[in-house]
C-alpha cells in the first residue's frame, strides 16, 4: 500500500458494513501509534471517497498476480 493511502485504506477497512473485525498489521511502533491516531480519530468513508481504494485495491491486486486471488 502506498504510504499517501494508508490513512484511507485504515478508514475503508473498517467503514465496510457487517464487519465485526479487522486485521491491521504493523511491523514498527511508529506504526502503531500511527494506527491508534488513526484509531481515536476515525470517521467512516462517505459514499464518494468508496470508489479510491476499490480503484486502488484493483491496480494493486493486478500487479500481485493470481496467487491471491481473481482480481474482480
């Protein structure tokens, strides 16, 4: 994930419906006090700013290849 999107791909992972838990992974303890910023000070994505990471999600799945999946 490019570092400019992290902040909407936290907010998209826990702004889908009927999600009762995500699993958001950090590798440094600045990340997780990025992540509990984030955290403390979420608002859930509007219906305009869904299309980003769905775009985002696609390109980046495409150029992982198929062992994760069918890009759809």
């Amino acid at each position: 994930m490019p570092k400019d999107r992290l902040d909407v791909a936290f907010r998209y992972a826990l702004s889908k419906p009927n999600i009762a838990c995500t699993v958001i992974g950090m590798a440094t303890h600045e990340e997780l006090q990025q992540n509990l910023h984030r955290a403390k000070t979420f608002a859930a994505l509007s219906q305009s700013e869904h299309s980003e990471p769905l775009s985002l999600g696609k390109q980046m799945a495409g150029q992982w290849g198929s062992h994760l999946g069918p890009v759809v």
